[in-house]
C-alpha cells in the first residue's frame, strides 16, 4: 500500500459515523441497560478475594467454557466491528486481518497452549520472569504487558463509544461530546464490574458475552441478507456473486496498497496472537494440558463462526451505503467513523426494526467489555502479581495483591478513556499496534523458552529490549503526528518499509537472531531450567492441577524459577 492509501487506513476522518441514527432509542437503551445490569451482577456473584480466583480463575474452567472465554476474549471490537469495517474501506487489505487471526490460533494450538499449561504459572510476565530466572526480564514482560493492555483497549473503548452512541444518543456529560459522554460512561461499568470479580467472573461473564455477541452478529447477517435479497442460507458464500458491483477498492487486490503491507500486517496479527498475555493466561485457568488444547480447539470453533461471516458484512454494508448514503470510495467517501459501525449501519439502513439494530449493537458492547475485560485484567495481574508481589515486596499478603491488583485495574480504565476520548486511528488499527508490540517482544521469548532450552537470561532481555526499540521507531513515526503534528509521518520511506501496523515483519526475526545469538555467547541455563522446558513438551502426560517443575522437583532436583534465588533441595 502507498504511503497515502496506508494513511487513509490507519488514520481517523472524524468521531461521529455519518448517516448513523445518532439518538435515545428506548427498547435498544433497555436492552442494552439490562444487559449491562446482568454483566454487574455476574461479577458481583463472583467476586473473588484471593489471588487464585482473582488471577487465574481457580483453574477451574472447563473447556468448553474455557472455549467460550476465548472467543469472547478474541471478539474484541475490532473483530466484532473493525474486521467489517477495514473490508469494507480497503477491500482486499482487510482479509489480513482474518487470515492473520485465525492462523494465529493454529500456532497457539500446535506450539503454546499446552506447552503454556504445563509450565503453570499465573501470567505472562510470570512464565518469563521465571524461565529466564531475571526480575529484569519481568519487569520488562510485565511493563509490556500492561502497555499492550493500554493500547489495545483504546480501541475497545472507541467502539463501545461509537456503538453506545447509536442507542443511547448524546447524554450530555457538560464539555464532552456525545461520543466523549458515552466513552467514559461504558468504561466507568466495565471498570466497575471487573474491580469486583477478577478473573473468575470475567470468565463466567465471557461465556454470556460469546453468545450474546455471535447471536447479534449472525441474526443481523441473515436479516440484511434476506430482506435485501443478498443472500439465503449462506452468505458466508453467497456474497461472492456481487463483489464485482462493489468497486475495484473491494473487489482488486493491491489496488490501493503493496503485497508487502498486506504480508507485513498478517504476519504481525500472527505472531501478535501468539504473543497477547490475556490470550495466553486462558490457557493458565484450566486444571491440565489437555483441557488447555481442547478449550484452544473450542475457541478456534466459535471464533471462525464470526471470522467466515464479517466479509459477508462488510461486502452488504458497502453496496447499502453506496445506494442510501453516497460514494464509499473517493472524496470523501465513507469515514472510518462510518466504516467503523458498518455493522450497524448495514442494520439500520436494510430497514430493520429499531429493537433489532439495538440488539446487533449491543453485541458490538458485549465484544468490547469481553475485551477490555481480559486485557485489565492481564495488565492489572502484571502489576500486582509480577512487580508487586515479586519485585516491590514479596512478602506482600493475598489481600494487598487483590488491593494493589484492583486499583491497577482503575488506572488502567483512567489512562484508557483519555486516550479514548481522542483517539489516533480506527479500531482494526488501534487493536494493531498492541499486535505489533506483543509479537516484536513477547512472542520470541515465549516461543524459544519453551522449544529451545539454551535459551537464557541474557539473550532473553538484550532479544525484549531489540523488540521495544525496533517496535517504538513506527509508534514515533506515523502515530506521534496525530498529536504532534500534522498527521503525516515524518519519513515516508520508514512508513513504507517498517510500518506501525505491520512492524514485527522486521523486528521478529531480529529478535529471534539476537536472542539465541546472545545466548550462544554466554552462560547456558542452569540444568533445572533446561528439565523444566523438557518436560514442557514431554510426550508422557502429566496430572491435573500439576506443572512441569513440580514433575521434575519429584525427581529430586531443586528448581530455581524464582527470579534467581535457589529453592532448596528435596
């Protein structure tokens, strides 16, 4: 994609979707108030008050609902939304989003999710801190963690605002617009609910939140589809017959951008999978590896349901807004403030009834809260647990974790709902960057330490330090301008060749070669931590609720997995 067209994909016309029915809707303000009265009862329900419910659900989730959480907890608003919402603005382009997600739940599955299990730990900074045996190297992985929750979330939060907007209208907050008022009034519920229950009600929300949203989702399909005479049984397919009609922008691929962002933005959604901690810390809240991979299987189920059907959106929304509103492409053609509820958009101007959009916007609520949900928590765990707990004071008691674990999460919805309030690029875009960040830095050491155990502390902190250098040069460049600026990046040329979008294109394998090239040049990992990887992927099964450096403790070997300070022998 040209410098231009990239441009046009990533940064924002405007806050309000034109041709959107911006105004108090009565039975959509019910729904939707009903059903984030039932999301405030689940979490009060199961309010937890020790770190093990708090963090990791008590490892009690069974795989099918486990299987339920990941596709809730994947279905974030730019799934829900934005996958939609790219189609339908840059045609082609857009189906990197869906290639890229869905093969990154095939490596998970294949590579991590048990692998994840068996080293059995509570977060993502946590198998780091401990695998690399470095305070450093966790402080760096949790730091990340919380930053990818930050950023990624700014997208939740917009797509709640846009969509809460639709239902609601402009609730007047004094100094903000309607968009600004219902930006901070979904994140003050979320926050709210998600103070109370941790991860445990998180989860059980998420299970409620997975059917509510694929339900909308696929009853407002089927509707346009058939009112508008698209589609019958199928539109999954059915939709094929009008490309052709849409334009060459939908239709042509590369007509407005490069074959090298389009593989550059896949393999970061790739690898960014692979790497996002509230991805991977679902695979800690099951009692063995084997619920871990089949909840893995479970999820990719649920999730395709939607992923097959977006282009099918994206493709009816298009020709409704050619035919009721004006141009989709061209000057000015449709905003991504427009492209970003196509899926409502569509709803409204198949002529459905107002209860039924409201009903297909609430899913896009659900999509987000799920969200925002595992990345708060996820970020608030990497404060509590791994800096907190294992760095600032480790002496710290289950009810101080919880305490400092609930106010990360309040931080984290403040700096979120700022940064909301003004935000630098569509959904798909936002949610990007957060991809982009977790493949460059976390992914590699995920990756090596648990298939290569010569992987080592050095390597592991020069490798997350590569990652964080190579993956700020693109955030400075093309994102900074919106705030300080004119909007343009400022080098062209580092836009084109190592975009912010698709920036772990180059900083993967960097990474991955500076990682086991420092590795290879100092001290090799103590003979524990190498047993420990072993048994990471041994083909003997383990028992339930039991880690691989409990497996390899019974042999009578000490373990030192505690950020350098040797455990005694048996």
């Amino acid at each position: 994609m040209t410098t231009g067209a990239a441009s046009a994909v990533v940064l924002q016309a405007g806050l309000l979707p034109e041709g959107l029915n911006v105004s108090f809707k009565l039975l959509p303000a019910i729904l939707v108030s009903a059903m984030l009265l039932l999301f405030l009862v689940i979490g009060f329900v199961f309010k937890v008050a020790d770190t093990e419910g708090m963090w990791v659900a008590g490892r009690s989730i069974g795989n099918v609902e486990n299987g339920l959480a990941i596709g809730a907890n994947w279905m974030s608003a730019a799934s829900y939304l934005g996958m939609a919402a790219l189609i339908a603005l840059s045609g082609f382009y857009g189906l990197a989003f869906v290639v890229g997600w869905s093969t990154g739940y095939f490596i998970l599955l294949i590579f991590l999710a048990a692998q994840m299990r068996r080293f059995g730990k509570y977060t993502a900074p946590d198998f780091v801190g401990d695998r690399y045996d470095s305070d450093s190297a966790r402080a760096i992985a949790a730091i990340t963690t919380f930053l990818i929750g930050f950023v990624y979330a700014i997208g939740q939060a917009r797509g709640m605002g846009l969509v809460g907007l639709y239902i609601f209208g402009d609730i007047g907050i004094p100094g903000m617009s309607g968009y600004q008022s219902m930006v901070i009034l979904m994140m003050t519920i979320t926050v709210g609910y998600l103070t109370l229950s941790g991860m445990l009600g998180a989860t059980k929300n998420m299970a409620v939140q997975y059917v509510i949203l694929i339900v909308a989702f696929l009853a407002g399909l089927y509707a346009v589809g058939l009112s508008q005479g698209y589609s019958t049984i199928l539109p999954q397919i059915e939709y094929g017959t009008m490309i052709s009609t849409l334009g060459s922008e939908f239709s042509e691929p590369f007509v407005g951008g490069s074959y090298y962002l389009w593989i550059a933005t896949a393999f970061s959604l790739v690898v960014g999978t692979c790497g996002l901690p509230h991805v991977l810390v679902r695979f800690y809240t099951v009692e063995s590896e084997r619920t871990a991979r089949w909840s893995t299987v479970w999820g990719l189920f649920f999730i395709c349901l939607l992923y097959l059907s977006a282009p099918a959106f994206a493709a009816f929304g298009t020709d409704l807004y050619a035919k009721n509103i004006g141009p989709v492409y061209g000057d000015p053609g449709m905003t991504s403030a427009a492209g970003d509820v196509i899926v409502v958009l569509a709803t409204q101007l198949a002529g459905m009834p107002q209860w039924f959009v409201g009903f297909v916007a609430a899913g896009g609520i659900a999509a987000a809260i799920a969200t925002t949900a595992g990345l708060f928590i996820a970020g608030s765990s990497a404060i509590s647990h791994d800096i907190y707990a294992n760095i600032i004071n480790e002496d710290a008691t289950q009810r101080q974790q919880v305490l400092v674990g609930r106010g990360s999460i309040v931080a984290l919805g403040v700096i979120t709902t700022l940064a909301a309030l003004n935000p630098a690029a569509p959904i798909a875009a936002l949610v990007s960057y957060a991809f982009s960040l977790a493949g460059a830095v976390l992914f590699p050491m995920f990756f090596l330490g648990l298939w290569w155990e010569n992987t080592n502390r050095q390597g592991a902190l020069a490798g997350m330090t590569t990652g964080l250098v190579i993956w700020l040069i693109p955030m400075i460049n093309e994102v900074l301008p919106t705030y300080i600026g004119n909007g343009e990046p400022y080098s062209a040329a580092l836009a084109q060749w190592l975009p912010a979008i698709g920036s772990a294109l180059v900083a993967v394998p960097v990474v991955f070669a500076v990682t086991i090239g420092v590795s290879l040049v100092t001290d090799e990992p103590d003979e524990r931590i190498k047993r420990i990887v072993r048994q990471c992927h041994s083909p003997e099964p383990m028992a339930q609720q039991q880690a691989a450096e409990d497996v390899v403790a019974t042999d009578g070997t000490a373990v030192s997995t505690d950020g350098g300070e040797p455990q005694a022998d048996d």
